[in-house]
C-alpha cells in the first residue's frame, strides 16, 4: 500500500483549534471508501481518524464534521465535500504517539486516511495497565486504554439524557478502577439507591463485588448538625424568601458561635471558628430562638425587637424535630461529641470496618430536602479528610456525585448557595490533596459551571 492509496484530501485551513480539509474530488460519491492495510475506510465517517502528513509532521485528528459545499475552493482536484478535524497529537519518527501537537501542518498538507493499526498506536501507552474503558465506535475491534492515575489527579464528568446507561457506565468505570488502582478510595453518593439495593429476602445486592464495596444507610451512619458549615445550616434551617430570612441568619450566626464555645472552652481558646465541625445542642439552639421570639419588656407589656420575627422558623424546625426521618441528623445517637468525628471520617472513607476501596453512601432514605445537604457535607468531609492528611499522595480519594445538578445549581443565590459552595471548592482546589470529584447529571445546563469548567 501506498501513500496515494491513502490520500483523502488536502488542507484548505488550520487554526489552532482545529483544521479543515477538502476530500479529494475522486471521493465525491456515494460511499467513499479506501483500503488501509488490507481494511476498507468508510472516508469521512464522523469519529474516524486521519493523519495529516506534510514533510516530517504527521499529525493524528478526528473526524468532528463533515458538510458539502458549494465548490472545492476553485480546485478541480478537490471536491465540495469538507471534513472539520480536531487534532488529537502527533505520531514521531518511531510511530509513537504524543497528546497535543507542538508543529502544525500548513495550507496543503496531505491528509490520509488511517487503519486500526495506526489508530491503535493513540491507546497503546497506557494498554499494559489494563484500564480499559471500552471500544471505539468505528473500531470495535480496538480497545479504549487510559492511564488510571488520571482518574485521580483531575475531575471528571458523566453526562447523558435520562435511560441513556450514565448508571451502567459509572459502575463499570468503577469497578475496574478499584482493579487496577488497589491504593484507591471511593465514595459514591447514591441518591436513588441505584448501586445497592435490597433482594426479596433482605440481602443486599450490588452493582461492585462485596470484597471491595461496603453499604452504608445514611441513617445508620449519622451525619450531625453540628458538622455543617455555617452556610450548610442556612440552607437546612432557613427560607431564604422568607421576609424575615435576614434577622434569622444573623441571630443564627450569634447563637451557633456562643454554644460551640460553651460545648468546646478548651478547642475555642485555640482558634476555633463558626465552621469548625464541633458538638453544639441543637435543643439549646431552639430554646436561644424560642426566648427571643417571645421576648417582652415593661413587665410583659412591651414586645421586643425580635418579637414574632422566628413563627415559621420555630415551626419548621420543631416539625423536623417530631419527624423520625430526620433523627439521623438532628438527634444522634453516637456521634454526640467533637470526638466521635474521627469515627465518622474514617466510615465513609472507607477506613472503617470491614475495609473496602468503594464506600457507596445510601442517601434514598433520607428527606428529599436535605439530601443536598447531606451530599455537600460529605464532600466537604473528605475534602478537609485529606487536606490535613500529611500523606495525601498515597491515599487518593474519588467523590462520585450522582443527580449533581440537584445541589450543585448553576445559579447563584438558590436555596442550596452553601451546598453548592462546598462543592465548587472541591471543584478547585481538591487536585492538590488527592481530592477528585466525579459528577453524573441528565441536565448539564442545571449543573455549576465552575464545576463543569474544571
């Protein structure tokens, strides 16, 4: 085979985001094919590849459109046809592939269409660590291999409209991730109860191998009040449209301070701020509220400056107080001290007993209200787990976010404006500590851009 057995077109435009070409005018029929190596080339074929050659530059790029113009730039030698290629990386002198192209081709180049062979050669750096993903669609002979360690060194994102298979994908990904990475520590946020799941007899049936996955309910793990943020405890207990949400954010703010210095003199005296994930009373809280809402002067006959200002307040949250399905957050049975966080910590990042790489957090029982909160408090958890973990290298952790456009909004201001600042934090800066998050959504539109931007 040779070269011109090969030759589909030439360049007609290069920019620094892509190349255009024109196939050749013998090309311009009704299915345009070439030989490669003994293997027929649909040309032009949306996902294929091509190598542009010109001189000692041979630049490998896919296939991203194809449309029919009018005119072949005035050239008979070219047909109307156009393809759009998004360059992928260069091949060197020894065939060997490398991401990102240091030299473009310029105005003429010839562009050739390529075989699985040379296709392969994009896969084959990373195909003796055996994560492979899955096939090409215009290869299916050919197998998807990336490098793993990048799994947890960037973030990630699974987008796809609902019953597209987003759940069959993540699980797979999963699951041959923990074989090839032992070191790796997951925790998967499972809203809907969709990875584990009870059978007719009780048991529990999951997606992963019970030897590296570990069920956690939510409600028997306990995640407590007094381990939210300030701004995680705005978003549980206050309306921010209700008319009166200011005074009730500032008076939230005050008492929050005063009864984690009360619960905690000896960590207070060290610095410790309204955020820091320390034991307060949420009945003393309550009872902070309840005396200034009612508060009168001049013997009963003057009402005070806050009087009435906390009625929906009080209601909302004595109602969750009376409702069992919020006792795993605002009544705890074990995690009633600063001292039990350590505990927590290492449940849900896998560290706990029985060990396992993949801790799948049950979040389908709890209210739909607070699961947003919930979700962020546990991201922010394991974030801050290894920002102060001195070997972070060696313990990489994967945040898997499942429905993420519910607590992780693209606009500012919402009910969940703390939710969603925890995780774009993660988002940023979670990289440097071994921190990545993975985030699964049918409405990327819905979903932070800061988030999706990383």
């Amino acid at each position: 085979m040779t070269a011109q057995d090969t030759l589909i077109g030439y360049l007609s435009e290069v920019q620094g985001q892509g190349m255009t070409a024109h196939l050749d005018a013998a090309l311009d029929t009704y299915t345009p094919t070439v030989s490669c190596d003994g293997e027929t080339v649909l040309v032009g074929q949306l996902g294929s590849h091509v190598a542009v050659r010109q001189a000692d530059i041979q630049v490998l790029a896919m296939v991203t459109r194809i449309i029919d113009s009018d005119a072949g730039n005035g050239d008979e030698t070219n047909s109307g046809r156009q393809l759009n290629l998004l360059p992928l990386g260069e091949l060197d002198e020894q065939g060997r592939f490398h991401r990102g192209v240091r030299r473009f081709p310029s105005l003429g180049a010839e562009v050739h269409a390529v075989g699985t062979a040379q296709v392969r050669v994009i896969f084959e750096k990373f195909r003796d660590q055996g994560f492979s993903l899955g096939h090409l669609p215009t290869h299916p002979d050919l197998d998807v291999c990336l490098d793993p360690t990048r799994m947890f060194g960037r973030h990630f994102a699974v987008l796809g409209q609902s019953g597209s298979g987003k759940s069959w994908a993540l699980a797979s990904l999963l699951q041959r991730t923990v074989e090839v990475m032992p070191k790796a520590h997951i925790i998967l946020l499972d809203l809907h109860g969709e990875y584990c799941w009870r059978d007719d007899r009780g048991q529990i049936q999951s997606a992963f191998d019970s030897e590296v996955m570990r069920y956690v309910d939510a409600r028997q793990l306990e995640i407590p009040y007094w381990l939210m943020t300030y701004a995680e405890l705005i978003d549980l207990l206050i309306e921010r449209d209700d008319p009166n949400a200011s005074t009730q954010i500032a008076l939230l703010r005050e008492t929050i301070r005063d009864l984690k210095k009360k619960a905690n003199p000896e960590l207070f005296a060290q610095g410790m701020s309204i955020d820091s994930p320390v034991y307060f009373s949420m009945v003393e809280m309550y009872q902070y509220f309840k005396a200034a809402n009612s508060q009168k002067t001049d013997f009963g006959k003057t009402k005070g400056p806050l009087y009435g200002q906390f009625d929906e307040f009080l209601v909302k949250l004595q109602s969750r107080f009376n409702d069992s399905r919020y006792d795993f957050l605002l009544k705890p049975k074990r995690r009633t001290s600063s001292a039990s966080l350590s505990g927590l910590l290492r449940d849900f990042v896998g560290l706990g007993e029985p060990k396992r790489q993949i801790t799948v957090i049950d979040l389908s029982a709890i209210p739909f209200d607070v699961r947003p909160t919930i979700s962020a408090q546990i991201g922010r958890l394991a974030f801050e787990f290894n920002y102060w973990n001195p070997h972070y290298q060696e313990f990489p952790l994967l945040l898997v976010c499942e429905e993420a456009h519910t607590y992780i909004p693209r606009a500012a201001g919402t009910r969940f404006e703390g939710t969603r600042q925890s995780m774009e934090r993660i988002a940023k800066e979670g990289r440097k500590y071994g921190v990545s998050l993975g985030v699964i959504s049918q409405r990327p539109h819905e979903l932070s851009e800061t988030v999706l931007s990383q």
